[in-house]
C-alpha cells in the first residue's frame, strides 16, 4: 500500500496504483442482533461509536496502529512525526475522522 486516505464513512487505500475502499458500515463489529441494527441503520438509526478495528497508542508515533475488522485484517501504520501533544497527533486526528461519522476503534493499549 503506497497511500491511505480516511473519511467518517470508510477507509481507501492505494495499492499499485488502484484504489480500494472500504466501507465503515460494512466492516463494523454491529451488536446484536446484527441483522436488526444494520436494518435500523438504513433508516438513520444505529449505535455511536460503532467499532470497525482496534488501536495501539502505547508506543512511539512510527508504531501507532490501526487494525480494522476486514478480511484479510488490515493493519495501518501511521508515519513518524515530530513531537507533539497527544491532541495534535495524526493519530488523534484519525480517530477523530472515524468518529465523525459515528464509527471507532477498540484500544489495546
């Protein structure tokens, strides 16, 4: 993967020139019943927050990561970056993107 791009609803992701996207909604870990609440989402109604991969914040910048839920599992590193507060963080910046559009990330650190 050459470039990664994030939105509130889905992650893209440049290999070899092609883009592949990956929708949110699509890779979400929906509570139960699932079958019930993605029907209720396309009606506008769904849970805030809803996880689409975990998180690793407990290391220097250069080996924060996210894994999203997509099969294979998807694991995105994010670039080193001078030091900073961790409220400026491409990190925190990330998942404030995911969280815009009402989806997270379950934390492992």
């Amino acid at each position: 993967m050459t470039e990664t791009a994030v939105f509130p609803d889905r992650l893209e992701l440049c290999s070899a020139g092609t883009w592949v996207t990956f929708r949110f909604a699509e890779i979400a870990a929906w509570p139960r019943p699932a079958w019930l609440w993605r029907l209720l989402s396309r009606f506008g109604w769904r849970p805030r927050n809803l996880p689409v991969g975990e998180r690793d914040w407990f290391h220097p910048p250069k080996d924060r990561f996210f894994a999203f839920f997509t099969t294979p599992r998807l694991v995105v590193y994010l670039c080193d970056e001078p030091r900073t507060d961790y409220g400026n963080t491409l990190f925190r910046r990330v998942q404030e993107v995911m969280r815009a559009g009402g989806f997270d990330t379950w934390d492992l650190g």
